[in-house]
C-alpha cells in the first residue's frame, strides 16, 4: 500500500512541475532524448560497446541536433535560444547516463555468472567419489535375476 500511495504522490508531484517548463523545452528535452538515444546506438556498434564513447554519442547526438535546429530557427524565426539548445543537451545526457546504468547492471550479471561457471567448473573437476579405490559391486545387488543378466 505504501508503494501504490508513493507512486501516486511522485505522480502528482511531477504534474505540478510540469507547468514550471514551456511546452517547448519539454519538446526539445524529447528530441535531445530521441536523438541522444541514436547517437549512442551509434558509437556503440563503432566502439565495439565501449561505455565511455556511447555515452560520447549519446551527448553527441543531442548536441548536433540541438545546434541544428537552433540554426534552422535563426535563420527561419531570427532568434537562437540557449535555454532551447541545453534543454536538447540535457535530453542526450539522460539518456546517456540511463544507457550507462544499464550497462553497468548488465556487466555485473556477466562477471557473476562468470564467476558461477568457473567455481562449477572447479567443482567438476574435484574428485568426489574416488572411483579407483572403490569396489564395483555386481547386478546381483540390485536384484536383478542371472536369467535375465545371461540375455
């Protein structure tokens, strides 16, 4: 119940953030994300998933379109916005350090299973049942009748 009654409040909350921002900023804070998100696709396949440079890309990417549009609005409207051009910065930057994290989650699951496989495979290779000192016993034990062992 206390999780339902904070997702609400967190819920309400961010309402009446929302009418703190111009409808414009969130726009280009969308597209800075949208951008930012095939940036760092990007350089990630370039750099063979290295994090630092796809988050490089990811910034990268919302700064290219943020300078863009912004000088596609000078030239149309007259006006450069700064306040326009980091709202689509900080869009690529969330983006990049939510790709980070993931990334970071993602690696850790891969060096604990990397871990898991090689104690397993150490435990495979221990001799438990030390079969050269121990006696085979016949199918006799297990009941099973010589007629049916002659077969």
């Amino acid at each position: 119940m206390v999780k339902y009654f904070s997702v609400l409040l967190v819920f309400f909350t961010l309402q009446s953030v929302k009418g703190q921002f111009e409808s414009d900023k969130m726009l280009h804070f969308l597209g800075g994300n949208l951008y930012g998100l095939v940036g760092a696709g990007i350089a990630n396949e370039i750099s063979d998933g290295d994090r630092t440079w796809t988050f490089i890309g990811a910034v990268g990417g919302s700064v290219l379109i943020g300078v863009a549009k912004e000088s596609i609005d000078q030239k149309q409207y007259g006006g450069w916005d700064n306040a326009d051009l980091i709202a689509t910065v900080l869009g690529g930057v969330t983006v990049g350090f939510t790709i980070d994290i993931f990334k970071k989650k993602k690696q850790r699951k891969r060096e604990q299973l990397f871990r898991d496989a090689v104690k397993s495979a150490q435990f495979r290779n221990q001799k438990i049942f030390p079969t050269e000192t121990m006696e085979i016993n016949s199918l006799l034990v297990l009941g099973i009748s010589t007629t049916v062992l002659e077969r």
